[in-house]
C-alpha cells in the first residue's frame, strides 16, 4: 500500500471520527440495518477468442449476442479486433457491419463484429490459417451477458469436422483435464493477454503417474495484446494421453483453451473445466454417443473417491461396472464408460463417496464409428445461475440439455430474433430431480440466419446446461459442445450507508 493511500485512509478515518463527536448524542444516530447487495448489470465485458485452426481449408464463423438487461445502461458498444500486439488505442482494424468478407485473417483484415442493438446476433466469417486471437470489450447496454460463439468447419487432416469455443473472459488459474501428447494427438494450448503489460505463465502436466517434470512450461511471456500457441508435446518428450493441464498465471492475465486435434477422429476445443470441487455435473452427452471417457485429477494431499451417476431422463442411474472411481493424490485418472447414455440424453454426475475432496474433470466424448467418428469434450460446468446465453443456433442441428441433479426445476428459454431476421420466442419448461432433458428449444418466429437461446432458472434447484451444435459433413457426424454457465451479466453492488455507532465501540 503507497503512502497516499495511507493518507487517504488516516484522513478519512480522522474526519469519520470528527463528525462521530458531534453527532454521538444525535437522536438521528439511530441504527439502521444494513441492506443486501443490489445486482446490477455489468458496464463492461471483456471477451478473448483464441486463433481458429491453423489449417488452410478452415472456414470460421463468429457469432456476437447482448441478451437484453432489464436497467442496462443505454448507449454503448462491443468490438473484436486481432490479438496482434497492437496498443490498446491502436486501430480496429476490419470492416464494419454484420458479415465480413473472407479474407487471411491478418492485421486490417480481421472480422470486427458490430452489433447494432441487445437482442440481435450479429455474425461474421473468415477462412484460411492466418485468422488470428481476438481481443473483445463491450460496454454500456452491450456489456450484460455479453457472448461471442467462434465455430470452425475443417473439412479434411488433422483435428477434421466442426470445432466450437466460447470466447472468455481473462484469469489466473485454468484447469483443462483430458488434453494428450500421445501419438495421432496434435494438442496446443492457446494463451491470450488483453492487457498492456506481458504476462508471465507456467504450463504444467499431470499424467497417470503425477506431474511431469519439465522446465519449458516454466515462466512463459505472453506479449500484451498478443496471443501464443504452445504445442504441448514441445513441454515433454513422455507421450501420455488423458494429461490434465494446469495454466497459471505469475503475473498479469490471460484467456486460456486447449485446442486438441486427433490424426482419425476429429477435435474441438477443450475449455477449461469448473473450478475444483467436491460435487461436479458434466452436462449434455449426446444420446448417440459411442464411447464416452472420463478424465479427473486432482491436486490436494489427499486422494479422492467419488460416485459416479448418470442424470437420465428417468432419474439417476449408477452405469453398471462404473460405479466410483478412485483419483490418486496429485494424478490424473482415466476410465472409459463406452456408450453410457445407451440412446437416451445423459449428464455425468460426480459425488465424494465419504471424504470431500476438489477434484477437476471432463469428459471426451465420440459419435459416430470407425473412420466415421468425431470427438467433442465436456468440461465439468458451473450451474447456469441467473442466466447463461449461447449463441450460433439453428432451426436444425442445436440440442440443448438441462440438467438438474439436486431437485426439480422450472427454466425459461427464450430464442432470440435471428440474425438476418425473425421474432423472439420464449419456452418454459420443467426439469425433475436427478434428470437430464434434451427440450426442444424454441425458435424464433420466421428465423432467418442464426439465433441465441438464453437460459433463465425461475424456481427450484441448481440448473446445468450445455448445447450441442451437429452437421453431418462426408458422412460424419460432426459437432462440439459447449456448457453454459452463468454468463456473469450482474454484478452485486452493495449498499452503503453511515453508521456512526461503530466508533463507539
């Protein structure tokens, strides 16, 4: 703390005490009780999409959607410009408006998104491998909920079929289990600085074994305004599938997300997993899934032993031969369920069996068979909350699966106008305890282009959602999965008052 801070704080201090004196025999020094924090909606977002592919044939989408913020402040903007190590008062760089023309993705040429009011999707395009990170900020009535949905078709190689990431806000600490170094695995993780100052960032592998010892994941530099991708297999020569990776971050902040490629049977992004906890919900394995696998770690001294449940349509099931899993101290751990949902919508649900430990996990889940297949991940998620927005939908080709493991629940959803046209749609509907429901989302009314769906729990118990977008491109049954935790557009304000009482004491 500076000195002019400790001044501040003595001169306050001194003039609360001053105006205490004379007010210590005041009938209007009555107490009152203090008031509970106001929520608010937020003034300013700031969102980080990693690069796209690196792949030549890649054809990207962006979609950027506000929902619409009961108080929001009125006016404002929301913007995406290339990580390039330009200033922050640097120029925006691309064209304006609602698509952008294709182009190599460099400096000047980047899609910028410009939505034009809350409630509307706005989407833009580009292809190629020069598309680089964005760096977003919205703020006024474009800021609450703020959401921007990056999805890549790669038609052919390494990583093949449809990749989805939800552009995020910068941290400290990320978790990512389920990441591989092993052979036919191309996996990278991609770290973006928003901020004027480098940031400093280690890179750490756990394997079945424990932490991989290695010393290039040791005080990485990611310049400011910049963006870097680190080929995990450069940090080690032990090749290991189903690694966790820890990312943390010594000085500054970063966005971070694992993008994991395989040689035969596609890739997506792996986003970071829900912080460690004891209880966690892994929501929305597809019904069709052919083989689904569990990946947990954690970091405490003490082992965890947790149940595993599935949330069926019915209720909760335990799956037959997988009925707990025992994660060592420090390792991470690997158990395949095969095609756990057996045809039905399923979201895994993690419990202690005795002692509470934090644990982290995700799932890599597979559709499709044999030269046909296509991978997609599900990080453990947080609880939807108040809200969680998702945008890129369409009338054909979007799941959305609510979960909710600890008691019935009533959700709204609403299906925003579409991006080249339509009119809002609002759905409710019910969700039973211990159940997951793939419902049958709403669409709005004349849609033409793409739409949002905001998720809103009105009564009940936690809810947990994620939406799967599908195409089958050559015969391949292609997707990505994203969760949908809160999409953090309020804020709890508290409410302060004088209390001069408290210098009585």
């Amino acid at each position: 703390m500076n000195r002019t801070t400790l001044s501040l704080i003595a001169g306050t201090t001194a003039l609360a005490a001053v105006t205490a004196f004379a007010s210590l025999d005041s009938p209007s020094a009555a107490k009152a009780a203090p008031e509970a924090a106001a929520q608010l909606p937020v003034e300013r977002t700031g969102l980080l999409c990693p690069a796209p592919s690196m792949s030549d044939i890649a054809d990207t989408s962006y979609t950027s959607f506000t929902p619409v913020t009961k108080g929001a402040a009125s006016g404002g903007t929301a913007q995406l410009r290339a990580a390039d190590g330009q200033s922050a008062d640097g120029p925006a760089g691309a064209q304006k408006g609602g698509k952008s023309g294709k182009g190599s993705g460099k400096k000047g040429d980047q899609p910028v998104l410009t939505p034009k009011a809350p409630g509307t999707p706005v989407t833009g395009d580009t292809s190629g491998a020069e598309t680089p990170a964005l760096i977003g900020t919205a703020d006024g009535g474009f800021a609450p909920g703020w959401t921007v949905q990056e999805t890549t078709e790669v038609a052919a190689g390494t990583g093949r079929g449809l990749q989805g990431v939800n552009c995020t806000g910068a941290d400290t600490e990320f978790w990512f289990p389920g990441a591989d170094t092993g052979a036919g695995r191309t996996d990278y993780v991609h770290l973006t600085n928003p901020d004027d100052s480098a940031a400093v960032v280690d890179v750490e592998l756990y394997g079945k074994d424990g932490a991989i010892k290695s010393s290039l994941g040791e005080n990485l530099t990611v310049k400011p305004h910049a963006s870097d991708a680190i080929l995990l297999s450069t940090l080690t020569d032990e090749r290991q599938s189903g690694l966790t990776v820890h990312v943390s971050v010594r000085s500054g902040r970063v966005g971070a997300a694992v993008q994991a490629l395989d040689d035969k049977v596609g890739g997506d992004w792996l986003a970071a997993a829900a912080d460690p906890a004891a209880s966690l919900v892994l929501p929305g394995i597809p019904k069709d899934a052919t083989d689904v696998r569990l990946i947990a770690f954690t970091h405490g001294d003490d082992d965890a032993d947790l149940k595993i449940r599935l949330a069926s349509p019915d209720g909760l099931i335990t799956p037959a031969g997988n009925e707990t899993l025992h994660v060592k101290s420090g390792t991470t751990t690997t158990v395949d369920l095969g095609d756990v949902t057996r045809g039905e919508a399923g979201s895994l649900v993690l419990t202690p069996t005795d002692q509470a430990v934090p644990v982290v996990a995700a799932l890599q889940v597979i559709r499709g068979k044999g030269d046909k297949r296509e991978t997609a991940f599900i990080p453990a998620a947080a609880a939807v909350g108040t809200r969680a927005t998702s945008a890129d939908n369409s009338a054909k080709g979007t799941t959305l699966a609510l979960t909710a493991p600890g008691g019935t629940a009533t959700v709204k959803v609403t299906a925003s106008a579409g991006s080249e046209g339509g009119s809002p749609v609002t759905k409710t509907y019910t969700v039973k305890s211990g159940t997951t429901q793939d419902v049958d989302a709403p669409v709005p009314t004349g849609l033409k282009g793409t739409y949002a769906l905001t998720v809103e729990p009105v009564s009940g118990g936690p809810v947990y959602a994620s939406r799967t977008l599908a195409a089958t491109e050559r015969g391949i049954p292609a997707f990505t999965v994203q969760t949908l935790p809160n999409d953090r557009g309020m804020v709890a304000v508290p409410q302060t008052q004088e209390d001069l009482s408290i210098l009585q004491k």
